[in-house]
C-alpha cells in the first residue's frame, strides 16, 4: 500500500511540472511590435508574437527559433527562406544549398 501512495505521488508531481509548450518557451523573448514588421507577423508555437521573416533571411531551427517564413516563401534545408514574398514581389533562390 505505502510502494503505491510513494507511486501516486512521483507521478502527480511529474504531472504538475509537465507543460504543453516546447523547452525554447523560455528563452526570455519579448513580443515584437507588429509595426516594425516588413514581412508581416505571426504567433511563433510559444504564442510569441513574432516578424516573419523574408527572402534570404535565416530560418527554422527546432521549434522554428531561427523564424518562420512569411506568404509565398518557404525554409529550405539550408535554413532560409526561399521563393516570393507576396508582400515586397522580391525573390530568393538557395543556389548553394544542397538538398
């Protein structure tokens, strides 16, 4: 009986320090102001309010920490953006990444 209350409790307190956003939550970010934002914003996956990023400029990275690409361009294995901002019509081709 004892081995299974000494059970109970190690599991609820894993439960209560367990929680649902990713490690890199904590890295002492700030939200951005969406003015500042030449390629529009988003809700990075800690709900951080975050700037796109746009062609060329780096991205990706576990939990998207390098930035998430804005409309139109997507990250390459390379960690860039690549293709055409809907926003500026400017593009970028990774000729150097190797896929």
């Amino acid at each position: 009986m004892m081995k299974m209350v000494v059970l109970l409790l190690l599991l609820s307190s894993c439960w209560v320090q367990s929680t649902p956003l990713p490690p890199a939550c904590d890295d002492g970010r700030q939200d951005v102001f969406p003015e500042s934002c030449s390629y529009g914003w988003t809700l990075d996956k800690c709900g951080h309010l975050v700037c796109l990023k746009g062609p060329g400029e780096m991205c990706g990275g576990k939990f998207g920490r390098y930035g998430i690409c804005s409309d139109g361009l997507m990250c390459t294995n390379c960690n860039r953006c690549q293709g055409c901002s809907f926003l500026t019509f400017m593009c970028w081709d990774d000729h150097n990444c190797i896929w």
